[in-house]
C-alpha cells in the first residue's frame, strides 16, 4: 500500500510537470509580448527591453520554463541590483497588470471557491441522491418521471442561463435576495448566506441532475442483481435490503465522479462566479484571461490541474477502502 | 436454538401443498400464463425434483412458494406450508416465513452473494433477522454453519469477501446461509448448473447429508435429468408452464408415459452410448425448424 | 501431403497472464501460466475434443489456436506450414481454413443484421466470389443447417437458441472451412436442442469432411462427437487418446475422477425403459 501510494505521487508530479510545460509552451508560442504590454503609452524600444530583462523574457523558452519551474520550489529574483525583487518560494510570479504577487492573489480568492465548491457539492449530493433513489425505487411513477424532467431540465439548460434568470427574478424583481457580493462569513452570517445561495442553487442543480440520472441508473441496475433477491428471501426488511444491499453497490461509483467533478470545482467556477460577481479563482481567471495577464492564468491553470490530479488518486485509493474486491486479492 | 411458532409440526401432513398454482404475467399484449394449474406435494425428509427445459416455468414456480415473483407477476390457486395457506399473506407475514421456515439457494453463488459484504456478515444477517440475538451469537451460529458445509477454518473465513471463495466454496456458503435458521423447506434452484462436474458431485453429496441430518423438505428445480434420477424420491416434468408428467423418480425414468419424458430422456447425451435420438429419429433436421 | 499427415498440430503453446498478488494497491505481479506446453494434433476429418473444468485453460487453448489470441509460446501449424504469426494476407488466407463457433449464439451474432448478411459476412471479408450467387448459397446453407431458407432476411432475436447457433454453425460453414473451433458451442442449449445441433455437426462434416475442435466442459456431450479427446486441468494436458481409450481405460487420476463425478441415470431404469420403448414399437407396427 505504501509503495502503491509513493507510485501515484509520481505520477502525480509527472503529470504535473507535463501540464505545466504544455501551458507554458502555449503562453510563449501564443501570446503577445508582455513588456509591450506592460510598457503601456509612453513607450520607446530600450523601455521595453529593459522591462523584457526584468521579467526574464528575453532569455531561450527553456531557460524561462526552468526559472518558472525552480521560482515555484525554491523562490526567484527578477531584475538585477537595486530594481531586483525577490519573490520567495512558492512563486508563480507577479502579476503584469497590479504587479500583486500571483500567490497571493490566489490565496485571497481560494476560500471563496471552496465555499461555493463545498456549498454546491452538499447540496448536490443531497437532492441528486435522493432524488435518484426514490426515482429507481418508484420507477415509472410520477415520482419518477418528474424528477426525471426537472433532471433532463438541469442538464441541458446552461448554468449562466439559469443563474442570469434566477438574479433576474430573486434579486431584481422579487428582490427577496440581496445583490451578492463576496461578504465575509464573521461580518454578517445572514448576508454570507444569501450572496452564497444562488451560486451553490445554480451549481447544484446541473450537477445534481447528472447526479440523479446516474444513482438512477445504478439503483435500478443494482434492484435487478441476484443478490438483491438472495436478500429478500432471507426475510430480511425491504429498509433493510435497500439500505445494505442496494445502496453501497450503487454509489461506490458515484464516489470517483464526485471526486473528480468536486476537484474541477475547486479550480474556480468561472461563469458561476463571474455572474454572480463572487471573487474566487474562477473570476480570477475570466478576468485574467481578458487582460491576458499570463502569469495569473498560468498560475490558475496549474492549481486547476493540480486538483483535478490529486482528486484522482485519492478517489482511486478510496474506491479501494470501499469495495473489497479491489482491496483483496482472491 | 429455539424454534419459532411458525415453524412446521411434523404431525403427518404434507410440508408443503401446492394446488392449482398459476403464474400470470401482465403484458401490453394481454396476460401470459408462465405457469399454469400446476400441483404438487413436498413431504418431510423427502426431496421433490422439478425438471424443464428453459421457459418451462421451474423457476417462477419456485419464486411464487417463496412470494418473490418479480413485478407485475401474479399467482393463484393454493400454496400450503404445514397446512397453513401463505399465497395471498402480506409481505410482512411471508417475510417471517422466507429464510426462516423456508429458504432458497440459487443457481449462481457468486452474482447471488453480495461482492461488498463479508460472508460472515450475509450468514449473520439471515440469522439475526429471525432470532432476537446479539452480532456475537450470531457470529458463533454463522461460523457453526460454515463448519457444518465442511469448510476448514470457518472462525478465519468467517471473515472474507465473498470473491475469495471458489465457486464451489461460494455455492457452500450460499447453502449455509439457506440452513442458518433451520428451515422446514428448502427450494434449490439450479444449484449446481454453474459448477465443475467435481464441484457438483460434492454439493450434491452434501446436500444430501445435510438433509439426512436435518429432515427437511427440499424441492429441486433442474434441467439436468441424471442429476434428478440421484437427488429426488418423486419428479415432476415442466415443459411451457405446465406440469406434463408426474411420479416417483423411478416411474419417470424406467416408465415414462409422455412423449415429452421420452425425447427428453432420449435427447441425454450418455457416458456409454451413443444418442438415441439419432437411432430414433431418422431425419433430425426437420425437427429443427419447428 | 499424405492423407496421414494431421490437419492441424498445435505444438508446446504456452500462454501467460499477469496477475496482482495480494491485492492491486500492492502491486506485486506475477506470471500465470494458463496454457502451459500444450501439444496435440487434428486428423482431417476428424473431431478433437479438449475437455476440461474451468480454469484448465481449454478456452484459451482453442483462441490461441483460432488466431484470437497470440501464443506467448509454441506454434500452430495447419497443413504442415506455421501459421501461429502470420498477419496480413497470411492471417487472412488462415481465417479462410479455420472458423469459430462460440458458445452465445446471441451475442456473438450482430442483431441489427439480418441471417442473410450475418451469413455472408465471412465471404465478404474474404473477397470471394460466390458461383451461382450468394443468395442461392445462403439457401443452401441454411437448408443444410436445419433453417428454413425463407428466413434468410430475419433479424437473429426472431430466432430460438438453437435456431441462432444454427445460424452461427452456417456462417461458419460459409467459407467452406477445413477446420470448425466450437468453443463450447452446445452448452448453452437446451438438452433436446443440443442433441439436434450434435447431431448437425456430425452428419455435416461426414458430407464436408472438415475438421474440429471441440471445446467442453462436458463429457457426456464429448462422447457423442468426437473421436480423439485431449483431457486438460490446470493449463496442462492431462491425458490423450481416442475417444474410447479415454472413456474406456482412462489411465490418469484425474481423468477417472472427471468421468465418475458425472452425475447418470440408474442404468436399472433405462434398461427398462428401453424395454418398455421397444415393446411399445413392436405393438404398433
């Protein structure tokens, strides 16, 4: 178990890597000159040479890919003598539009993006869940086949279709919800809550409603099982049959989707976010990405990846904690 | 262990009394009949085999004696256990019955036995949902009952997954948690269709030890002739949901009235002939397209 | 070639899987050998049987030699030449000489197409041209194989089981192959259904004259085909003979032990049924 763990982290780091060199590859290869950025009006060509040494652009791809990849774990220094400036371990760089270090940039938007991942993910769970059990259970009843819809519903109207009617309707019309912004939670509890509850209602509906179509469909697989039949002639109680029996087959499968799709979402809820004006990663990259401000994208592409990796191999090791059969070898 | 109310008084009636029994499906086509009029009688200590080719309804016919036909399947006519009718009893009343009074082994262990649980926990859980005892007791009683379907080390098996057993020690298990409560009836269905000839050879032997030890009534639902001539005392012949012939095993086998019967046994292929059906029936292709 | 050279000879195959020992996360591998030095030949015209419970490695046995699966060790060769590695027009011209039937009629039948093309399919693939035209060829076939032939444009779920092996048994026949591999073809059947298709393999390749594999778990149905048998059990052959040494004088343990676990009908009672049969026969005529 050890040494499987230590090889995943590997792969981990490998994989890493490999997403870090694309996206660096894509920022040289596409982007426009950052110093002609930055150098903005009042500019002439020794400006912005100037500015291209200071922010080490002017040296080969390689030898900046290294700098970006040795700045993360060891921290670096851009420009020479009294302009230098030191950023310390880890340093994804600074940004060329507010000159903000881009870590702190992130780490001031992080929790926002948990709140409205962690916010999302137990709604979601929730309704897409019970809403799949009592579909599968009452299979082909209304009960069904109207969660079946309003599930079909979720899944293909847009998230910033809903989300842009529901402010429309909640905020501007009825007005019994607040203009969200980003409150802190210590400030003023209520209004946290309420900034917060249309994105995690906007969120969850779409996922709970995949979430509900496939519990659905696991359920239903799992009811046809011939243990399930073994169960009911034990005599045991139809709770009890559907809880024990019914139940963990069915949703050891939900639990890698939900690791992987709740890791995406750690990496920022772009459209989410920007609507409704929340200030996480998400809108930190819509916004960078507007300005092309390519250190911060860069930084948030890599976080995304970073997540989304590590999520994997939890969600691997998890599903070998929950069925036997991967756990023990025969 | 104490036994229960409901449990059968050996008082010379029948075990088990099927009259009339009919299986209807609810199609959009109308209703179909997978079983029709069907009786029979299941004695203490003794063993009925039901034998058919698939669709002859041996196995909705057992599924309705235990109140576990699927959806939009209905049975009528008589089901008596020890004299007491249980066809048309709620599903609260059949639950007291199923596993305790009656139970069932079926014909796949491996898709029969659910892969998330440990086989201790799907014995004890037979057991507990009948006797009022404490997850310690009923983890003796689970691992008396792999000891007595002879497998070794029953205190550490007790304790695994059931796809750590060989299909063999999986139909084993299966059959200790049919036996866990004692029951007065067991219904076998298929039981050894999905095992090495080997394997069958020892199930069968011990089941029918454990029947010698136990006394109870078993109905044994198969397609295999040869290994109904060994396992029962009377036969019933199933073909398209009806009963065709009914008698001792040795009526069936040495005298069979029904031309059914007879192609079926004519159709066996033997370990020291050749197919009489290619003796018999001189042009065999035009029997094909039937 | 001499009539008495074999048709087909498999030499020392050898097939191994790697498997996870104590559990995937520990990530200890290690070789399993499967099929393990397997050798035995196939007259023309002549029924080999590889019997064996599961896990003696039967079914991996008759893929390697069916091309499905590559040999990690060994050779196959069919009409004196190597044929375990061949590719391209090699492997096809091997596909035209060695045809499978598989166990599941259904599923190893395309539903969406009809008998017709199912049937056909074979050909198509090799290119062949057909005298006298395909449909009437696929008349013939199913004519030959127990179908009625005004079937041919049915889909193979309006067919019974032993109807759809049928169907599998005439694509297979298709290519006028030399050598049929029947993985388990009749155990799926009903017993009435089996003994038919037996019998349909056996009155064909007395018209036909091609060779086949039989591969079963059953022995009882093997005494009624073939007539060499090659006994496996644990990847390794066991024993090997004609069929009456092996079901007569069996020499090895293993192969008795196999023989006295099937289960028979008290020979008593069919003596006297066969009795009661004959006396039935002689009142009526």
């Amino acid at each position: 178990m050890p040494g499987y763990i230590l090889r995943r982290l590997l792969g981990v780091a490998v994989i890493l890597f490999l997403v870090s060199f694309l996206t660096f590859c894509i920022f040289f290869l596409l982007s426009p000159d950052p110093a002609v950025m930055i150098c903005g009006k009042t500019c002439n060509p020794a400006r912005i040479d100037q500015i291209r040494e200071q922010l080490g652009v002017n040296q080969p791809f390689l030898a900046q890919f290294w700098q970006f990849l040795s700045g993360i774990f060891a921290g670096r220094t851009y420009g020479e003598g009294a302009a230098a400036i030191h950023c310390a371990a880890p340093c994804l760089g600074f940004s060329f539009q507010t000159n903000q270090s881009v870590v702190d940039m992130i780490t001031a938007r992080l929790p926002v993006s948990v709140t409205v991942a962690v916010g999302a993910a137990v709604l979601w769970l929730l309704i897409g869940i019970s809403a799949g059990l009592v579909s599968a259970i009452k299979a082909g009843t209304w009960w069904d086949k109207g969660a079946m819809m309003f599930a079909l519903g979720g899944i293909s109207l847009p998230n910033y279709f809903i989300a842009l009617v529901l402010q429309y309707v909640l905020v501007v019309q009825l007005q019994v919800l607040p203009f969200p912004s980003t409150p802190d939670f210590g400030e003023d509890p209520l209004f946290w809550f309420q900034s917060y509850i249309m994105p995690w209602t906007v969120l969850a509906f779409g996922y709970a409603s995949m979430y509900a179509r496939l519990t659905r469909a696991n359920v239903l697989d799992t009811l046809g099982e011939n243990f399930m039949r073994t169960a009911r002639a034990k005599g045991l109680p139809s709770l009890l049959v559907l809880r024990r029996h019914a139940l963990r087959p069915s949703l050891t499968p939900i639990v890698t989707l939900f690791g992987m799709d709740f890791a995406g979402l750690l990496g920022g809820a772009l459209i989410t976010e920007t609507v409704f004006g929340l200030n996480g990663v998400g809108k930190l990259a819509a916004d960078s990405i507007g300005k092309n401000d390519q250190p911060v994208i860069m930084a948030v592409t890599l976080m995304a990846a970073f997540f989304v990796v590590v999520a994997n191999v939890v969600v691997d090791l998890l599903y070998a904690v929950l069925d036997p059969r991967v756990r023990v070898k025969s | 262990m104490n036994r229960t109310e409901s449990k059968a008084r050996d008082d010379g009636g029948a075990l088990l009394e099927v009259r009339g029994l009919t299986v209807t499906f609810g199609t959009p086509r109308g209703d179909v009949d997978v079983v029709r009029d069907l009786s029979f009688t299941v004695d203490r200590r003794q063993t009925l085999g039901i034998v058919g080719e698939s669709g002859s309804g041996k196995s909705m016919t057992s599924l309705a004696v235990m109140g576990l036909l699927p959806k939009g399947a209905t049975a009528s006519g008589s089901i008596r256990l020890d004299g007491v009718e249980i066809l048309g009893k709620s599903d609260a009343a059949l639950r007291k019955l199923r596993g305790n009074s009656m139970a069932m082994v079926f014909q796949d262990p491996l898709s029969s036995l659910n892969p998330y649980y440990t086989v201790g926990l799907q014995i004890t859980e037979a057991y507990r949902a009948h006797h009022n005892v404490s997850r310690k007791a009923a983890r003796a009683v689970a691992i008396e009952a792999l000891d007595r379907v002879r497998i070794k080390d029953p205190h550490l098996r007790i304790d695994h997954y059931p796809h750590q057993f060989s299909g063999g020690m999986r139909q084993r298990i299966m059959i200790a948690i049919a036996l866990c409560c004692e029951p007065d009836l067991v219904i076998a269905d298929e039981p050894t269709t999905a095992l090495d000839v080997t394997v069958q050879a020892q199930i069968l032997e011990l089941m029918a030890d454990l029947q010698a030890e136990t006394g109870t009534g078993m109905i044994f639902i198969t397609h295999d002739l040869a290994v109904v001539s060994q396992v029962a005392q009377d036969v019933v012949v199933m073909n398209g949901g009806v009963q065709v012939e009914a008698g001792s095993t040795e009526q069936i086998f040495s005298a069979p009235q029904h031309d059914y019967t007879r192609a079926l046994l004519a159709a066996i292929p033997r370990l020291d002939d050749d197919l009489e059906e290619l003796k018999m029936v001189g042009d065999f292709r035009t029997g094909a397209t039937r | 070639m001499s009539a008495g050279e074999p048709l087909l000879e498999a030499r020392n195959l050898v097939k191994e899987f790697t498997t996870n020992t104590g559990g995937v996360l520990s990530g200890k591998k290690r070789a399993f050998r499967a099929v393990d030095d397997v050798s035995f030949a196939v007259g023309r015209a002549r029924t080999v049987a590889v019997v064996g419970e599961s896990g003696s490695g039967k079914s991996t046995t008759a893929r390697m030699v069916a091309r499905l699966m590559p040999a990690d060790g060994g050779s196959v060769l069919l009409d004196g030449e190597d044929v375990t590695h061949g590719t391209g027009a090699a492997l096809k011209h091997f596909r035209s000489q060695v045809q499978v039937v598989f166990q599941d009629p259904f599923s190893s039948l395309n539903p969406r197409h009809t008998v017709d093309r199912i049937i056909t399919a074979p050909l198509d693939y090799q290119g062949m041209g057909v005298p006298g035209g395909k449909r009437q060829l696929v008349k013939g076939l199913m004519e030959r194989v127990g179908l009625n032939p005004d079937h041919s444009g049915r889909y193979p779920s309006q067919f019974s089981g032993g109807q759809a092996q049928r169907i599998g048994i005439a694509r297979a026949l298709a290519v006028k192959p030399k050598l049929l591999i029947c993985d388990e073809a009749v155990s799926a059947l009903d017993v009435s259904v089996q003994a038919q298709v037996i019998n349909l393999f056996k009155s064909l390749q007395a018209e036909d004259g091609y060779s086949i594999i039989f591969i079963a778990h059953d022995l009882a149905v093997v005494r009624q085909i073939a007539h060499d048998v090659v006994v496996m059990n644990r990847g390794a052959v066991v024993e090997s003979g004609t069929r009456d040494e092996i079901f007569d004088n069996p020499t090895q343990p293993y192969t008795r032990s196999l023989l006295a676990a099937i289960p028979t009908i008290n020979p008593e009672w069919e003596a006297r049924r066969r009795v009661n049969e004959q006396r039935e026969r002689a009142a009526l005529t």
